[in-house]
C-alpha cells in the first residue's frame, strides 16, 4: 500500500441481458439460428455477469482475466456484429459520485475495457509493498501498464465524459509520476547513489506531476483533491531536486550556490503549503518533513557562509538548470496485441458488413429485374394496345364478320362493371359524397356562425362602453388570421363542388349505357342493333382475314410476353444474388476484406456480373419479342390501311349503325372506369376537409372563448376603474392628513366578492393610515387595472442542446412564431458560428429579431426590447402564439419579467440625453462615479463595490437619464413583487435539459461540424473586416463576442499558417462553449429559478412554473420532448397555467429542479428587507489585490469575511505586530529612561 500516492477506482458497470439482445440481432439481421452459437452467447453474457458483479474486484487477477476475454469478444462481436444496437453502461468514478457513461458501439466498449484495466494495474500496484525493492519494482511496473492503457484509450477517440482527451492524459501522466516517484524513492535508499542522479530523478516526477495538473486543470472530471496533490507533488519534487543539487554544491565547496538552491527549495515548499486542502495526510507528512530539512539546513548554511565563507550567493536563475531523466514510459500491455488461447466467438458468424453488402447487391438486382425485363415488357403491352385502339381493331373487322353476335370484348366489360359495382357502386358513392359536401358546407357556416357571434358581442360592448375604454382589438383584427383561413376553406370547397358537378354530368351520359351493362347479355344484344350480312369481296374478304390472322399473332405474343415474365420471375427467385454472395464470401473471406472487417465491394463486382449473365439469353429474347412486335405492327398498319380503303365502299347503313353503337359503348366503359377512379379521390378530398376543417372549427370555439373571457375582464376592469376614481377622488377632497396604522387585527378581505362598502368608507382608511391605502392602490393597480396578460412560451437550456428544434416543433403543433432572444444571432452573415436554425429546418415558421444588424452596429438591450416586444404584439394581433429561445440570458429576463431594466419602450418618453460632462463622467474612473453617485443617492451607492464599476455605472446612468433616485425605482419594482406577478405574460417555460457527459460530446461534435461546414470562412470573413476597422474592435463588444473568433485569434494573426494554433484554436473554441453551456446552467438555476419561485406567491396562476424536458438520449427525442412538450403547451393554451396536469420533470430527474430551500438560499438578498443590509464593512488589518482595505457588502457577506481563515489569520498577524510594538515601545522607554539617568 502507497498511503501517499493516488489510486484509480475501478469503474463500475450496470447488468445487462447481453445475450437476449445479441440473439434478437442475429434473428432480425443474418440468415443463421441463433442456437448455433449458443455457447459463444453464454460466454458473453457470464463475463458480464461477473465484471458487472460486486465480487469482482475481490479477485485482481481472475478480473484481469475477465477483462482480457472480455475485450477479445467484444471485438470478435465488433467485427460480426452491427456496430449500433445496444448499450453498455458504465460509471465513472473519477468524482465524488459516480457518473453515468454510456458506450454505445462496440469499439466504445473495447475502450471502456481498457480503460478498467488501466484502473486494475493501479489498483494491483497498490497491492505491492512499499517496503520491498521486489514491492516497489513490480508496483513500478504495473503502473508503466496502466499509463500504456489510459495511452491505447486514447487511440480510440472521445468516448465519453471519462474519455476526454483531458482527462486520458492526466491518467497517463498521474501514473507515470507515480512510477518515476517510485523509482526516485528507491534511488533514495541507495546510499551509494549520486545526488545529482537524485535531482535529475527528482526534477523529472515534478515535470510529470506538472503535466498532469495542466491537463486537470482542463478537464471536467478530475476533482480537486487531486489537483491540490498535484500541485503540492510538483513543488514537493522540486524542492528536493533544489535540496539535492544544494549538497551537491556543498561538496564542492561552492557554499553561496548551497544557499541559492537551499533558498529556491524553501520557497518551493512554501509554495506548496498553500494548497494542503483536501490533500491526502500522508503527502502533507512528507512535505512538512522536507520543509523541516530544508528550512533547517538553510538557517545552518547561511549563517555558516555569512560568518565563514563569505561566498556570494547568486540569483537562482543564474544557475545552471537540472535536466531531468525519466526512467518510465507508459507500456502498452502486450495481452492488448496477443490474444493468446483465448478462443475466438462466432467464428461461422457471416459478418454484419457482408449481409449488408449482400442485401445492397441483391436491390441492385432486383432493379436490374424490373429495369430490364418488367418495365420493357409493360411498355411494349401499353404500346400494342395503344396502336390497336388508334386503327379502330379489332372493332371493324366483327362488324363486318360477327353482324348479330355480340362482340367478345363488349361481353368482358359487362362482366368486369358488374364485379365493380356497377350502378349500385355509382349512386352510393355519390350519394355518400353528397352528405359529405354538405357536412362541409355545414362545418363552413358553423365557422362564420361564430365570427359573426363574436362580432357581434364585441360590436356591442364597444358601442355601449366607448372605443377609448373598450380598448382591445377589434373583431376584424383578432379574427383575421380566422378570416382568410376561411376564404381559403371556401375557395378550396367551391374547388370540390364544381368536380361533383363534372362527375354528375358524366355519369348523367352514361348511365344508360351502366344500365344496359349490368342488366346483362340480353339487354346487350337488344340495344346493339344488328346489321346485315354483306357479302364481302374476295378482296375484302382476304384483308380481312389476313387482318385476323394478325390479330391472333399479336394476342399470341402478348401472351408469349406475359408467359416470359412468369418464366423470369421464377428464374429470379431461384437464382437469387444473396445467397451467391454469401457462399462467395465463405469460401475465401481474406479475399474480401481487410484486416479490420471491412469489405471491399468492388470485389465481388465480379460475382454480381458473372450471376447476371443467367439472363444474356432472355434479354437476347426480349429485343426479339421487340422486334416482333414493331415487324408485326408494320404489317397490321399495311393490311389494315388496305381495309379501310375497301371498307368504306363496302359498308351499309345498318352497318354504320351498329359500328357507332358499339363504339358509345366503348367509351361509356372507358368513362366508368374514370368516374370510380375520381369518385375514390372525391371521397378523400372530403375526407381531409373536414378533419382539417374540424381543427379550425375547435380553434374557432377557443377563440370564441377566449374572447369572452377577455371581454367580462375587461369589463370587470372597466367597472372597477370607476370605483377606483371615486376612491381617488374622495381622497383628493380629503383636506385632513393620515395617521399611522393602528395596531389591530384588520378583517380579511375576500377578492373574489369585489370591494364592498366597508372597505372604501372614510373609516377605513382611518383605521389602517396611509400604508394601507397604498397597499390597497397598489392591489387596485395591479389585480383588476390591469388587462388580461397573453400567453408566451419560453425555451431555455444550454447552447447545444436542439433548442431551435423544440421552437419549430411547437410551433407547428401550437400555431406560433418565433422570436430570437440570442444576442449573437442578430447578427448578418455569421449563420454557422452563431448557431442559426437552418432556413430549410424551419418548415416555414417565421422568426423574427434575427439576422438583421451589421457588424459594426451597436446593439443594446433597449433596441432589442423595442424589436422583441413589438414582434410579441404582432404575433399576438394575428392570434398566433409567441416562442421566445436563446441563450443570452439578459435578453430572455427583459422579455419576460417587469421592471428588469430602466428605460423600456414605455418610459423611452421620459429618459434625457446625457451631456457631454455626464457621458465624460460615465467614461471616466470608477472613483469619480462612486463618489457621484454617493453625492445623488446614497442608498443605492452603499449596495455596490466601491469597485464595481459596472453595476456603479449603471446605476449613475439611471439617475442622470431619468432624475429619479435608482433606490427609490429598486424599492417600488420589489414592491411591486410583492405585491404583483413580476411576470408580464401569462408564461410556459421549458428547461430542455441534457446531462452534462453527454452535452459536453454533443458539443465538441457540433464544434467539428461547424468547422467542416464553413465556420472557418465565417471566421476569416470577420477578421478581414476586423483588420480594416481603425481603431480596432473591442472583442467584448458587439459581434466580436461571438464564440469562435477570438478563440482564433492567435491563428489569424500568425498568417494562417501555423497547424498548432489552428488545433489550439478549435479546442479553445471547445472549452469556451462548454464554459458557456456550463454559465448557462447556473444562470437557469441560481438566477431564472429565483425569480421564477417568486410566482408561488400568487399559485403560478400566471405560470412560472419550468417544465424540464429531457434531451439526453436523441433516438427519445419524439418522446421526451417534441410529444411531451407539444402535450404541455397545448394543455397551457387550453386550460391556462393552472391547467397544466404534465409532471415538471420525469422522475428520473426531479433532483435537477431546484428545491425550495434552494432558492431561499439565494433569495435572502433580494427583498425589501435586504436595503437594510445595503452597507460597506471595511476591515482594518485585510486588504485587496491593490493593497486597498478589504471591503465586504452587507451583513452577510461582512460575517462571511469575519469568519474566514484569510481574516483570522491578519489578526493573528496584526495582534502579534501590537504587541512587538509595544514591546519595543517599552524597550525604548526604559532605554530613554536609563540614559536619562
């Protein structure tokens, strides 16, 4: 055991039904029993049983085992198996708690493994005795093994939260200094061993040490336990190279170098005695004890060279450097490379890449069949009917031979009507159709039925109360989106109804004839006439015939053609491709594939092209049947041009007769077959008219509704308002003053029943003073003056996490718009790097506030209110619903919150324009506005740091703009919070939420995609404007904040040349949006949460509540978010805030929503009360960075400072300085006093 070194848990690992969920793949997706390789599923499914079991890390060396096989399937089922399918879960437990990461392909597994044997070698190397040079070697050498695993981990790419590039090589390196350490500890017990060798051993752990910290320091995952140790191990090792070099020196009688690096050592172990938090004791130990040495042969060398050797002492950069020398790498293990006798699993499983391409070749096929032979031999059908039916064949010919019989294909129509329906099928489709229409037309005047009602209503109120106090929006406005959607309604029906009537008039020419089919052959043969037997020429005769003939050739080669594509059809099934490159592939399987599994398709090219030619005789076959059919073509147009030319000569009257019977007949079965056709289309169209009709007509019965309620409350208002102004008016005659309110129990006033006379009588206001009646005002204002708020829907959560996505998915669902609230996306011509929702995502939702300022524009809160608030009217004018997203919080508390910045559109009227001395001022150093403001108002000036100069700022500004005290505005918003919902709409809030290890992936991913799909020119698009700007912008300003330039910076400046700093500034870009995502999170709880818990005050009835929606797992998304989130925000625009009956969040992730002991903790600042903790507490013995007295704001944070170790210890310090001056005060008394005498 090594008390004073890390150890790496093993990480753990969830259970899980491996072997159903491998055999349910090898059912769905190869052509083999699972039962074969049941042996092979038992072996996996029994090493996942035991890794995953709580017994395993009993056994180090048994679990090493395990690992090894287990990584061996696991690629052995990588390289048969679908690389997606199922998910191994692991935790992590780098961090205080364990973390959850998920592996979902197979080589995420294999890395997963590896990186638990890295764990095991650490925890076998903790085994080892430390007092035993066999001990120290073997720990040595497992931990080499395991800094090898953490390397070969990373070979594999980003895998997860324990996976970061980051965190991998602080593993690495920890390990590796733990190894060097090891070795520098053995060298140390050699007595024989040179001390230079002991620096140099020294000098290498502490750079090791240093590598690891710097890559903690970037990662999310290592805690600071660690990073203390790491801290305190580098100086550690320093200080004893210093130390070491200092004897070194001492041996060479070079006395004032002994002191320099004796001097360097304590400093470096001083150094390290500022970061023993939370660090192992055993460490602190061993650093004490060094500092001791140190300290002591210090004291001894100096005093020994200041008294005896006299030797100057240098600078201790003036010394020569200590080169390190490792005596470690990191050692992949061999096992990772030799998989030894473990057996390989499903060694007769056919690869999941094989079927794929198999199943590739075989729809590749399968067009080759339809292209080939199916297409063309329905083409050359649809052309000899076409032509046949051109020349009027076989038509005129059995006029001429059958003149009494009925004709075969007159007999076939009858028949194929009559199994149609017929009639019958006629007059109840269009029956059925005509109660559709007229359900339509009823579902029509139902709609205009309540647009008139509403008009109505709203006509009436206004004419009875006045346009200046019935002061919503007229019918014509509020129902106009309603208006058009029902002239769009009515054109499209009108559409509809002119079809019937074509369908009724067709069916009118040809019912007749439908009566005469389906009466059957009798009918047929009384309406078609008869016509004489004629005795036709020889001539005649012979066309005829030779016509027939031909005839019956061009029925016999349809039927050839048809027999050929049974005949191919049979062929197909039975020479199938699949099999053929299956059994290809097992014969030699090195043949078409490389050494990691992957086919090379374009080698068995030659299999497909040796099984399609099975058909080089029936395509020769098919351009035969072609070439048949045009020949014979050719001789039908000749023969039967020849008839015609007889034909006309040759025919009598009755002749005629029956030929134009015959042919109505014809075209009635031609216009039968049409009419059923758009009859089944009529039906649809009806169909989804009235399912969409009925949407609009449920939209209309909650705008009717909706408008109703509007209407009593602002007639409630308007009633109540005239009370109010005699309240008022009965105070403004009152000439006696107010006194104070008595300290008696008042009646409880109930709301709901109205102001009744007890409480506006003049003893009223007697017995509760002027607080009350303030109170009362306030209640008047804010409960009944006001007018109804409207809805909004506000998304909010990390950047990254499909924010856009939600907004388009709601939108569709809600009938809403969209309103940016993200302060970069304003911005023109930077889609990428500011994440803009693509144009061709939008589905054709509007977005408003977005895409619209130039670079070198200001762009303040205040014109955003402006543009955001006069979107949100607009959108509420057309009856649609607003959905405010994005990230800059600032921009998303204005929209949604009263009183959160001075100077909105309401009060633009009001503000004056700053002098040039007020703007100097403003510009000017922190001290000046501190003192001004101190000057103006007092109060406010004692809630800030005499420092901060923002805050000092603005609130300056304030005053100077509107000459109203900043304190006095604070005191009535909090007042108003009170009193009212600080909320300003009626609000939905959703919180899409995604767990941290699987954003922070998600968002490196997005960074990499940005990069390859033009990030990179948007950037150097910015620079080159930023290079022609003079003077140049300032980077926290404007546009330049946007993530990704300034990250870039360094890369463009240096000629876009330099690869280094074009990677550094990727991954910079990387850290700083999972900074923001991380900012964002705070914000959302610490801030949005507070203010948002205010609402329980008034039950949520003007919502509040945030609902959160997971977006951890993509392939849940329709579930998690866009089904639930749809289902909460029509509950809310239905029923209200209060009609919501959706949980907050899934259960899984309660503990995500802050409680309320939470929000109480943060909101202790932040009520009326707390203007009594507005002071300055300046500490007499601390001070700051600048060497100014320390100054705390408020009692809480004064109490926090009193009870800090930083502030005991300066009076501990200063108490022991008193009491040296007073001491020596005392000592030059008594010397005064001596000499005196």
């Amino acid at each position: 055991m090594f008390a004073n070194l890390i150890c790496v848990p093993l990480r753990l690992l969830d259970p899980l039904n491996i072997k159903d969920a491998l055999t349910e793949i090898i059912k769905k997706d190869f052509f083999q029993p699972a039962s074969a390789f049941l042996d092979d599923l038992n072996r996996i499914q029994q090493l996942h049983n035991y890794i995953s079991s709580e017994t395993s890390s009993s056994d180090l060396d048994a679990l090493e085992s395990a690992l090894y096989e287990y990584y061996y399937l696991v690629g052995d089922i990588s390289s048969k198996f679908p690389n997606t399918g199922l998910t191994v879960t692991w935790y992590g437990t780098l961090g205080h708690k364990p973390v959850r990461c998920l592996a979902s392909s197979w080589s995420e597994v294999q890395g997963s493994i590896v990186h638990q044997l890295g764990s095991l070698y650490c925890q076998k190397a903790f085994k080892e005795s430390q007092y035993t040079d066999e001990g120290i070697k073997a720990a040595c050498s497992y931990f080499k093994l395991s800094a090898g695993c953490y390397e070969y981990v990373q070979t594999i790419g980003v895998l997860g939260r324990d996976y970061e590039e980051t965190t991998l090589q602080c593993l690495q390196w920890l390990m590796l200094a733990q190894a060097q350490e090891l070795t520098w500890n053995k060298a140390i017990s050699n007595i024989s061993m040179k001390n230079t060798v002991i620096a140099r051993l020294s000098i290498k752990v502490s750079e090791m040490y240093a590598n690891a910290l710097e890559f903690a320091d970037k990662s999310d995952s290592i805690i600071l336990d660690w990073i203390n140790q790491f801290k305190v191990k580098k100086r550690h090792f320093s200080a004893a190279a210093q130390y070491r070099m200092s004897i070194v020196s001492l041996d060479a009688f070079e006395y004032g170098k002994q002191v320099a690096y004796l001097k360097e050592a304590s400093s470096f172990c001083s150094e390290a005695g500022k970061y023993k938090r939370y660090v192992n004791a055993a460490v602190i130990e061993d650093l004490q004890g060094l500092t001791t040495m140190v300290n002591e042969t210090l004291r001894s060398a100096q005093k020994d060279n200041d008294l005896v050797y006299l030797k100057p002492v240098p600078n201790f950069q003036d010394l020569p450097p200590i080169n390190g020398v490792s005596m470690v790498n990191a050692e992949v293990p061999k096992r990772l490379h030799e998989r030894g006798d473990i057996p390989k699993a499903f060694a007769t499983l056919l690869p999941f890449a094989i079927i794929q391409v198999a199943q590739a070749f075989k729809e590749r096929y399968e067009q080759f069949i339809s292209q080939s032979f199916h297409i063309p031999v329905e083409a050359l059908t649809r052309m000899l009917v076409k032509f046949l039916t051109d020349n009027d064949l076989p038509a005129s010919i059995d006029t001429l031979q059958k003149p009494e019989s009925l004709p075969d294909s007159i007999i076939h129509h009858s028949q194929e009507i009559m199994s149609i329906g017929g009639i019958r099928l006629m007059e109840s489709s269009m029956s059925e159709i005509s109660k559709l229409a007229a359900k339509a037309h009823d579902l029509i005047q139902s709609c205009e039925e309540r647009l008139r009602m509403e008009k109505y209503e709203d006509n009436l109120m206004r004419e009875r109360e006045g346009s200046a106090r019935w002061n919503r929006l007229p019918s014509q406005v509020a129902a106009g989106d309603f208006t058009t959607r029902l002239g769009k309604m009515k054109e499209y029906l009108e559409r509809g109804h002119q079809s019937d009537i074509m369908i009724g008039d067709n069916y009118a020419s040809i019912r007749k004839f439908l009566e005469i089919y389906c009466a059957g052959q009798e009918a047929l043969i009384k309406a078609i006439p008869r016509s004489t037997l004629s005795n036709l020429s020889s001539a005649v005769a012979h066309l005829v015939a030779e016509l027939r003939d031909l005839l019956r050739e061009a029925d016999s080669l349809e039927k050839s053609r048809h027999r050929f594509l049974s005949s191919i059809n049979i062929k197909a099934r039975d020479h199938s491709i699949l099999p053929a490159i299956l059994n290809e592939f097992k014969k030699n399987p090195e043949q078409y594939q490389d050494s990691k599994g992957n086919i090379d398709t374009t080698k068995l090219e030659a299999v497909y092209e040796r099984h399609i030619k099975f058909f080089s005789s029936d395509l020769k076959f098919l351009e035969n049947l072609k070439e048949q059919q045009i020949e014979l073509e050719k001789k039908i147009h000749e023969a039967n041009a020849g008839f015609s030319q007889a034909r006309t000569v040759d025919y009598d009257k009755s002749q005629r007769k029956r030929l134009e019977v015959l042919q109505s007949f014809e075209e009635a079965y031609a216009q039968y077959l049409d009419l059923v056709s758009n009859l089944n289309l009529a039906s649809k169209f009806y169909g989804d008219f009235l399912e969409k009709g009925s949407v609009v007509l449920r939209e209309l019965d909650e705008f009717l509704y909706s408008r109703r309620e509007e209407a009593r409350e602002l007639e409630i208002s308007i009633h109540n308002s005239d009370k109010f102004s005699e309240i008022e008016h009965s105070m403004s005659n009152s000439g006696s003053s107010l006194p104070a309110p008595r300290g008696q129990k008042a009646n409880t006033w109930d709301t709901s029943k109205g102001i009744n006379s007890a409480h506006t009588s003049p003893r009223f206001f007697d017995e509760y003073g002027e607080y009350m009646i303030l109170r009362y005002l306030r209640y008047m204002k804010n409960y009944v003056m006001t007018q109804p708020k409207k809805n909004i829907i506000t998304i909010v959560g990390t950047t990254g996490v499909g924010k856009s996505q939600l907004s388009i998915d709601l939108a569709k669902a809600i009938n809403g718009e969209i309103i940016n609230a993200d302060s970069m996306q304003v911005y023109k011509r930077i889609p990428i790097i500011s994440n803009k929702h693509p144009i061709k995502d939008r589905k054709g939702v509007p977005h408003h506030v977005m895409d619209h300022v130039e670079w070198n524009e200001d762009y303040f809160i205040h014109r955003y209110s402006e543009e955001a608030n006069a979107a949100i009217s607009d959108i509420h004018s057309r009856g649609k619903t607003p959905i405010i997203i994005g990230g800059t919080h600032y921009y998303l508390q204005n929209l949604i919150f009263k009183n959160k910045t001075v100077g909105e559109k309401e009060d633009k009227e009001t503000l004056k324009k700053l002098s040039a001395e007020e703007q100097e001022l403003l510009d000017g150093p922190v001290e000046a506005i501190f003192q001004r403001l101190t000057e103006v108002d007092p109060v406010i000036s004692e809630k800030f740091h005499p420092q901060d100069k923002r805050k000092l700022r603005r609130a300056l500004e304030i005053f100077l703009t509107t000459r109203q005290k900043p304190s006095e505005i604070y005191y009535e918003q909090k007042l108003d919070e009170i009193e009212d919902s600080s909320l300003k709409f009626n609000s939905l809030l959703f919180w899409l939420y995604c767990e941290p290890e699987t954003l922070k992936e998600r968002l490196d991913k997005r960074v990499d995609a940005m990069m390859d799909s033009g990030a990179l020119a948007e950037i150097q698009e910015m620079n080159a404007f930023y290079q022609r700007e003079d003077p140049r912008p300032d980077c926290t300003n404007g546009v330049w904040q946007v993530i990704g330039f300034k990250e870039f910076l360094p890369w463009l400046e240096s000629g876009q040349s330099n690869p280094n700093l074009f990677q550094e500034g990727v991954e910079r870009m990387k850290i700083r949006t999972r900074q923001y995502a991380k900012y964002q999170v705070k914000w959302i709880k610490k801030l949005l949460g507070v203010e948002l818990n205010k609402e329980a005050r008034f039950n949520f009835k003007y919502g509040g509540k945030m609902y959160l929606l997971d977006a951890t797992d993509l392939n849940q998304w329709e579930a998690n978010v866009g089904t639930r989130g749809c289902k909460i925000a029509e509950q809310f625009l239905t029923n209200g805030p209060l009609g919501v009956v959706e949980p907050q969040a899934p259960v899984a992730l309660l503990s995500i929503l802050p409680t309320s002991e939470f929000y109480e903790e943060f909101n202790s600042n932040k009520t009326i009360k707390s203007v009594s903790n507005w002071k300055h507490f300046e500490c007499p013995v601390c001070k700051d960075s600048e060497g100014k007295p320390f100054i705390a704001v408020g009692d809480d944070n004064w109490k926090v400072h009193e009870k800090s170790r930083r502030h005991k210890k300066q009076l501990g310090s200063a108490e022991r300085k008193r009491k040296h001056e007073e001491t020596l005060a005392k000592f030059k008394k008594a010397k005064e006093e001596e000499n005196a005498a």
